[in-house]
C-alpha cells in the first residue's frame, strides 16, 4: 500500500463525516427557525388583535367621553 493511501482514505472519511454534520446541523437549524418564525408570527397575530381591541376600547371611551361633555 502507498504511503498516501491511508492519509487520503483518512481524509475521504474524515469529508465524508464534515459532510454529514453540516447537513446535520443544517436541518436542525432550518427547524428551529420555523419554530422561531411559527412563534413570532403567532405573536405578531395575537398582538394584532389586542391593538384592535384597545383601538375599540379607546374609541368606546372617546365615545363616553364626548356624552358626558354634552351632558355638562
């Protein structure tokens, strides 16, 4: 056996293995920033919604407010 062949039968393994942990990680990572972009949108939503309804509430009482000053 050449003195080379151990050395690049190393270096095939040792690339095969790098590749396999980078495609490893990759898809860990592609899952975890759906989760994040899953959750962030789930937040954008429910703060959305809240706006709406402090928007309404706000209207209510400007509402109220202009009742009471007719009254006066």
């Amino acid at each position: 056996m050449e003195a080379w062949a151990p050395l690049a039968l190393f270096a095939l393994v040792m690339g095969g293995l790098m590749i396999g942990l980078a495609r490893y990680q990759s898809a860990r990572y592609q899952t975890y920033l759906q989760q994040h972009s899953d959750t962030t949108k789930a937040m954008l939503d429910e703060q959305k919604r809240t706006q709406e309804v402090i928007t309404r509430q706000t209207l209510a009482l400007e509402r109220i407010a202009d009742a009471l000053e007719k009254r006066a």
